[in-house]
C-alpha cells in the first residue's frame, strides 16, 4: 500500500512539507474524533454501527500517514515490527514481575 501511495502522490503531485503532513494527520485524527462522538451522540450511546464517513475518515488518516512514511522513507511494516517486538518484551517483562 506503501508503494501505491507513493505512486498516486507522484501522478498527481501531491506533495507538501512533513510540517503540513503532520498538521494533516492531527486533523484527519479530529474527523475520526468528531464521527464517532456523532455517532454516539456525544457518548450518550454505544457506538453501534461503524459509518461510511468513519470508514472515510480512518482511510484519510491511513493515507495521511503512509504519505509521511513515504516523505520521511520509513518502511511501515518494518516499523510496526520493531513496535509489536517492543510490547512483546514490554508485556512479557510485566507478566513475570506480575507472578512474581
């Protein structure tokens, strides 16, 4: 998804510096926020039904962040490895303090 992202970017020249990528980000956040408190009724109810807009929204947030992946030549599934690897030590060095 990666390589398509970057792909799409260069075809339509889409490009802006890493500050405004992370600003864009920050706001794609904000519009997941804003679905899920109107989908709740500002936490007056269960989040029931995940809606179009949500599923819009998150997929803004996802392309946002593979956009400055790309900028900053960070190989996601790579990253994501090192994290899953960090809470793998960090949950099983919590679970042996735990039963200690």
């Amino acid at each position: 998804m990666q390589r398509k992202v970057k792909d799409f970017c260069e075809e339509f020249d889409i490009d802006c510096s890493v500050e405004s990528r992370v600003l864009d980000i920050i706001s794609e956040l904000g519009e997941i926020s804003k679905e899920i408190l109107k989908s709740n009724m500002y936490g007056k109810a269960q989040l029931k039904i995940v809606s179009d807009d949500l599923k819009l929204e998150i997929g803004d947030l996802y392309f946002s962040l593979l956009c400055l992946a790309n900028q900053l030549e960070i190989e996601l599934d790579g990253a994501c490895e090192s994290v899953l690897d960090k809470y793998k030590e960090r949950f099983a060095t919590k679970n042996s303090i735990n039963s200690n």
